[in-house]
C-alpha cells in the first residue's frame, strides 16, 4: 500500500516539477517516470523496513 501511495505521490511530483520548468508534455512524462520510480524504490524500502522492524 505505501509502494504504490509513493508511485502516485511520486509522480504527481515529477509531473509538477516538469510543468514548474516549461516543460513539453515528453519532458512532463519523463519528470513524472522517474519521480515514480525513485519514490517507489523509496516506498518499497520504506515496507521492508516496517516489515522487519514492527511486524
């Protein structure tokens, strides 16, 4: 659930980051893949770490 609350929040971010530069919409959906997938490396590591530490 957190994993993919990150992918979306994530690329909502990139996606405003682009827009905030002038961006054309290829740079918009580049911005908003690669906010999604760092976020989401970020959200998964995030799982583990409840996983292992709470659970």
């Amino acid at each position: 659930m957190i994993v993919i609350a990150a992918l979306i929040i994530g690329a909502a971010l990139g996606a405003r980051a682009a827009k905030k530069r002038g961006g054309a919409t290829a740079d918009i959906l580049q911005y908003a893949a690669v906010y999604a997938i760092a976020s989401g490396i970020l959200g998964t590591i995030l799982t583990i770490l409840i996983d292992r530490f709470f659970v």
